[in-house]
C-alpha cells in the first residue's frame, strides 16, 4: 500500500494548475445514463473515485472513451443491465447517482444500499423520498434498492434537510419525468449549478439552480452535449492553506475565485494576503498565521470539506482556534493523527479547541478519509522532520498527482510503493 514520505520546513513558492471538480464530474458521469447520444465532458479529473464510476458506468452498458486531453465520451444507447452492484457500489457512495437516470430512462433501475462511510451517516432516504414523491415504487430488499415507475409525474418535493447528491439525483430523474417538479430545501453548491448547466446544454429545462428551490420541466428526451467540469473548489482550498501554512507564495491556474468565497475570507482573516483573476487565484503570506474560528454549514457557509486542511493551519498559528462540525458527526478522524504530530487539539462534541503551537515534529500517521488525508499532508510540510503519511488510497480519491503539483511548490515530497 502506498505511502507519503514528506520532509517538512519548506516555503511553498511556484504555480500549479487545478484539477477538474470531483463532486461536479461524478453525477455528470451518471447524467450521460440520460441519453442515448454521446456527452463529452471536459476538464476530468485523474482520480481513483473517478475511475470506480467509469468502470460502474461500464458494466451498465455504457460505452466510454477517454482521450489525452482530459475528456471523456459517454453514450448509453442502450444499458445491459439496471442494475449497479455491491461489489462497485461499496466503494464509492456516489455511485447512489445511477438510481434516478436509470429509472426516469428505462423505468426499472436495481442499485445497491452503499453501506457505511468512515466520516459518518449518509442516508439516502431523501433519495428514495423524493423519487417516490414522483410515483416510483420502490422496495428494499436483500440490500438494493429496487424502483420501478413506467414514467416519473412532476411533483412537489420538499427535502427535511439539504442533500447535494439528493438534490442532484432527483434534479437527474426529473428531467425526464412528466410535468414539472420542484425541488424546495435545495442544495446550493456550485456542482449542483454546474450538473444543471450540463443537463441544459442537453436540453433539459431547469430553473433556479444554485438557490434553494430548483424548477424543472420535464421533457420526452434528452441529447447529446459537450460541456466542461468546473475547477475543484477544495483542491483549489487546498493548496491555498497549504501556502499560507508555510507562509509562502502560489499562483493556481484554472479556478474560480467565486466558488470559494468563505474559503478566501478565513485565509485573509488568517493574514493571507490574495489576489484573484478570471481564472487564477494567488495567495502571500508572510507572517505566521493568525487563528481562525469556524463552523461548518451548506454552501454557501464555509464548506466541511476544508474543515480539516483549517486545523492544520490551526496547529501552527498564532493564538487559539475553534473549529466546529455540524455537517458529519465523525470527522474529527484526523485530530488523533494531528496529536501526534505535536499537535494541542480538544475536542468536545463537534467543536475541536486549537491551540497553536510553535512546532510541529515528524511522525508516522494514519490517513482516515479524504480530507483528513489532505490535513495531515499540510501538517507535514512544516512539522521538523521527516513524517510518514500512511493509507493514502484516500488521498488518490480526490487529488489528482498530489506529489507532483506539490512538488512543483517545491515541497519534499515523495511516494513510497
């Protein structure tokens, strides 16, 4: 299993560019289940979780083609099978977004429950809610989820709490159904906008994404499009922290300032200094950082995706810090991790007390998830010595060539297989 070797100390100096929007390419993958005409999508991104969908999306029946200029081709002209299996599904909670396309398409549709996830309950009741609320009949049974509906009425769906992948799914579903649909309680983030920007260039007709009610009208079919994937907002977070960390100095290419709002304002809180163009952000430090308190919320609040990479910054900054969690109830994963990189974190409930500390020192830690894994990797590059960062199959599932483009920055950084 790989490993992160990382040599701390280093001030971050260079540019790199952003990687497509995981969390905008994974139900866009699934939105091609819609059509039997080919959708091209631009700007994909090399990740682990994107090649699981690719090869779920392969044993549906879908045909794909990926070229060299980070684009693939997707056409389901027809499906083999309506069914997505636990053996693909438990991997990937995601892989839930096959469920409405396939069934507003093909009026039948078998998916497996996902299962558990390390970072706490992701039920998909308001998945099933919804769809049912559309006139789907759906059992569970020997762990699938089974729907069937010989098509999908328009309906009125109100969502008890916001759900980007809900929101995603039966936006999809909809999109196909009869009569229009109204998605109250919405989810916000700019991937669900930019799903919704693709299904439109498709010919699908959608209003009101990116607020908290979404209309869409249903039509008879949809056609092919080419469209391309928004930059990642939480790469793009990423690497910011990890220059200010390092009181350093990056340019990113290919992002969007406006995605990332309450992102950009902690790090100016912090002392960062940031300048944004069209399509690049840039960001000074020249001081240690100053801490900062947040909490996490839907967007457009400070996203829980960046929770971790700020207490990273946290560990080192000048004063105290609270950190509190209110989207995931086990994402506090990293903190025992952090500790033992010197680290002085409390934890009661769902807020985390930092408390800065002049240093970091080198250690072997333990990656738990996703953005835990990217936390430990900023810890490292300014704890003394040299730090180990293992089971970082995580890692791979959201950042693309994460030595390289740190490297790039000038960081000591190198994969051990």
């Amino acid at each position: 299993m790989d490993k992160l070797a990382m040599q701390g100390g280093v001030r971050l100096s260079g540019e790199v560019r952003i990687s497509g929007a995981k969390n905008a390419a994974l139900p866009m993958l699934c939105a091609g289940l819609l059509s039997a005409d080919i959708l091209r999508l631009e700007n994909l991104p090399k990740l682990k979780d994107i090649s699981t969908s690719l090869t779920l999306l392969g044993h549906i029946g879908m045909q794909v083609s990926l070229d060299d200029q980070g684009g693939v081709a997707l056409q389901a002209a027809h499906l083999d099978r309506l069914e997505a299996p636990y053996e693909l599904v438990k991997t990937m909670r995601a892989s839930i977004l096959v469920l409405g396309p396939i069934l507003a398409r093909y009026g039948e549709a078998r998916v497996s429950l996902p299962g558990g996830c390390a970072i706490g309950s992701r039920p998909v009741d308001l998945h099933i809610k919804g769809l049912q609320a559309m006139g789907a009949e759906i059992h569970i049974e020997h762990g699938y989820i089974h729907a069937k509906a010989s098509r999908l009425k328009g309906a009125r769906i109100f969502m008890d709490t916001v759900t980007v992948t809900g929101t995603e799914n039966l936006m999809m579903a909809a999109t196909l159904a009869d009569g229009m649909t109204v998605l109250e309680n919405a989810a916000r983030e700019p991937e669900v906008v930019d799903l919704a920007n693709c299904l439109i260039a498709m010919g699908a007709r959608i209003e009101g994404a990116g607020s908290d009610v979404i209309f869409i009208h249903g039509v008879d079919r949809l056609h092919g499009a080419t469209h391309k994937i928004m930059p990642d907002r939480i790469e793009t977070g990423t690497y910011l922290v990890a220059a200010a960390i390092t009181q350093g100095q990056v340019r990113l290419l290919n992002t969007r300032a406006d995605i990332i709002e309450s992102v950009l304002d902690k790090l100016r809180e912090a002392g960062a200094h940031i300048d944004v163009g069209n399509d690049w952000i840039s960001l000074e430090m020249h001081t240690r950082p100053k801490a900062v308190n947040l909490k996490t919320a839907p967007y457009p609040a400070f996203p829980t995706d960046m929770q971790a990479q700020f207490m990273a910054l946290n560990c080192i900054a000048e004063g105290v810090g609270t950190v509190t969690e209110t989207i995931f109830e086990n994402r506090f994963m990293h903190v025992q991790e952090m500790q033992r990189l010197g680290a002085d974190i409390a934890v009661e409930g769902n807020t985390a007390l930092v408390r800065g500390v002049d240093r970091l020192e080198g250690a072997v830690v333990m990656a738990t998830d996703l953005r835990a894994s990217a936390s430990l990797v900023l810890a490292a590059l300014v704890a003394e010595g040299e730090s180990i960062i293992e089971r970082i199959y995580h890692i791979d599932r959201g950042y693309e060539c994460i030595e390289e483009k740190f490297a790039q920055l000038g960081a000591r950084i190198r994969r051990i297989k």
